[in-house]
C-alpha cells in the first residue's frame, strides 16, 4: 500500500511538524521562517497520538526523556497544558499512580 498523505498530513508538512524528504513546498512570506502557532492551525479529523507519555505528545516530533527534562521544560509543558485546559491530567495521573489504580505513563 502507497502512502498517500491527506488534508491532516498536508498541514502537518506545512507547520513545519513533518519533513519535507523531496521536492519542494512554498509558503508567502521569508524563505527561511518557520511558521508560528499563529500562522497554521490544524485541527485533525482523527486524534493523532503517539505512543508513550503526555510530554512526549507535547513536544512531538521531539522526544524529550524524562530524565532530561529540568525544571523550566516541566513548567513550560505544565504552561502548555494549561493553555488548552488540561493541564488537571498532570495531576490525576499523580493521584492514580500514587494510589496504584493506573499504569499509565508519566505526563
């Protein structure tokens, strides 16, 4: 099966989330700028999670180790959670993880 990429995926390349492997894509404005969250907003027809913690779905296409996140990165995804109000998840998993109830993975 060929991969055909769709309306989601197309905006995904134009955000800057996907690389462009060959060929070219042009948008208005400064050749080298990267869009902002300003400029492209995408709201796909189906979830599109990956696999493992919150922050990794946060920073994705980055994945950032726990162990390698300090303090600012936390406050900053914390930021981030909050900006689009779920920011509560954070704090449900501790909850779940500390009672023993959930084997979900870390935010």
């Amino acid at each position: 099966m060929r991969f055909r990429p769709g309306k989601s995926s197309f905006f995904r390349v134009l955000g800057g989330l996907w690389p462009v492997h060959s060929g070219a894509i042009e948008r208005p404005g400064p050749v080298d700028a990267q869009p902002s969250v300003s400029d492209i907003f995408l709201v796909p027809q189906r979830v599109y999670m990956v696999p493992g913690s919150l922050a990794d779905n946060i920073t994705y296409p980055a994945v950032v180790p726990s162990e390698e996140r300090d303090e600012a990165m936390e406050t900053k995804l914390r930021e981030l959670l909050a900006l689009v109000g779920i920011d509560y998840l954070v704090d449900r998993w501790a909850a779940e993880t500390k009672d023993g109830e959930s084997g979900a993975h870390p935010p």
